[in-house]
C-alpha cells in the first residue's frame, strides 16, 4: 500500500464526509432551534433518496433527482412537524426525541412497505475516472462535493445574510426574548424545518449518486452524522461541517484495517470517545446556530 492509495482514500473520506456534513447540519439545526435531536434524520435522507430515485427515472439526470429528492425530504419534515412536533414543543425534548424515534421507524416500514427492500441504483450515465495527479476523480464525486459545497454556501447565507436567517438565530439563542421581541418563532420553525429537511434529502440524493438505495440505508448515515455533530460541537454548524468531513476521512482511512464493512464502527468509535473525553465537542465555544 502506497502513499497513493492513501491520498485516495482520503479523497473518497472527503467525498463522503460531505454527505455526512449536510447530515449533520440538518441535526445542528433542529437541535439549535427546536432543542431535541432528531433521531428521523437517517430515515429523512432515505426519503430523499428515493425521491432522488423517481426524479432520476423520469429522465431528470443528477439535477433532477436533487429536486424531486430535496422536495420530497422537505415536504415530509414541514408535513410531521405540523402534525407531530409542534404538539410536542412545550414538552421535554425527551418527548420529542422519543417522537422522532418512532418516526424513524414509521419512514423506514412505509417506504419498506411500498418500495420494497431491493436494492435501487440511479439510472446516470456511466463514465470513466479521471487521473489528477495520484487521484483518481469518478465524475461522480465532482458532482457530489459542488453539490454539497453549493448547499452548504447557500445554507450559511440564509443563516447570516437574510433576516428570516437572524431571527433563527435569535430564537436559538433565547427562544423566550425573541417571542418577547415580536419575532414570529412559528414561521421561523417552518422555515429550519423546511431547510433540515432540505440538506437530509440532498445528504440521500448524493449518497444514492454513490451508492445503492434501499429502505434500510439511514441507519448507515445517521450514526456518522451524529457522530459528526457531537465531534463538532451539538449547535455549532460551522463544527457540524468540519465533524463531518473529518469523520468521513477517518472512517475512509480505517478500511485497510478494519474492511469496508466495519468502517461504520469508527464513527461509532469517535462518538464514544468524545463522549468520554471532550462531551462539549471540538468548537464549544460557538454553538446554537451562530
């Protein structure tokens, strides 16, 4: 093993710590705002994997797929939000969390139920790597890093260009005096839950680009994805970012040791181990959406 297939594998950790980072801001915010964590992210990105699907069968190629998946996740938080979580929000967050569980599992039997559990793939043309230097750059991971890039880009301009964006940040920062202040917390809760759902169903979209799609593949994104929001600070998006690609890249280097199979198991492992050692994450200074 060279140092070549070391750059390679760390290339492929950033690819896919870009997915896990949408992921992880998706939980950043609705724990920043709604103050629970949201145990149905892993299932919202098979949602929009599957609507990723669709889009891609009627012919919309990779944008089409990002739209019919983004509006399929969106759609399916604001819609359990309304019916759901508002009810839940003048209670524990353990309520909420409990509630987001059993979501979690209503997503996963419904779309089992009527999609099946085959594994799906994206009907995209197929197309050759490209050497860059030692690396080798599948088409695919282009697409992926500019599409996470653009929604991280865009996601962090609403937070701090837009004034829907500080209202969000104010209600995070004291729900109480920002209601006092006149800000309308409930349009600010459809509008986090609108862009949670949003990077969940894009986080599926591209990992379905990358891989199969199945019922069952949240399970395999939500662990990282906490694992990235607790490594970068629970609150902090900028840390939720970071979390995630360095979870992707460490997940990414581990597979000479511990096989493609048990990757999965290094983020489990960071998990515990910031748990233990630094519980407050690495940048616990900025946290709640600031």
């Amino acid at each position: 093993m060279d140092t070549a297939y070391y750059l390679n594998l760390a290339f492929n950790g950033v690819v896919e710590g870009s997915i896990y980072a949408l992921g992880a801001l998706s939980i950043t915010l609705v724990f920043g705002i709604a103050r629970f964590p949201n145990a149905a992210t892993g299932d919202v990105m098979t949602v929009g994997a599957f609507g990723g699907l669709a889009g891609t069968t009627l012919g919309g190629g990779v944008i089409g797929a990002i739209l019919a998946g983004v509006a399929a996740s969106a759609a399916v938080t604001v819609a359990f939000y309304y019916l759901l979580f508002r009810a839940l929000a003048k209670r524990s967050a353990v309520a909420s969390m409990i509630a987001s569980i059993g979501l979690a599992f209503f997503l996963r039997a419904a779309l089992g139920f009527f999609m099946g559990h085959d594994q799906r793939v994206y009907d995209l043309p197929l197309a050759r790597a490209t050497l860059v230097g030692p690396l080798r750059v599948q088409p695919a991971d282009v697409q992926v890093m500019a599409a996470a890039a653009a929604a991280l880009a865009v996601t962090f301009g609403l937070l701090h260009l837009t004034p829907i964006g500080r209202r969000m940040r104010a209600v995070a920062d004291n729900p109480d005096l920002a209601r006092a202040s006149g800000i309308n917390a409930g349009r600010v809760m459809v509008v986090m839950w609108l862009m949670a759902g949003a990077l969940a169903g894009l986080a599926g979209v591209l990992l379905g680009v990358k891989t199969v799609v199945t019922p069952d593949m949240g399970w395999d994104l939500l662990l990282p994805a906490f694992a990235a929001t607790i490594l970068g600070t629970i609150g902090n998006p900028v840390g939720a970012v970071l979390g995630g690609l360095l979870i992707g890249v460490a997940q990414e280097l581990s597979t000479p040791f511990v096989g493609f199979t048990y990757k999965i198991g290094v983020g489990f492992a960071v998990l515990l181990l910031m748990l233990m050692i630094r519980p407050q994450g690495l940048f616990a200074r900025n946290a709640l959406v600031r």
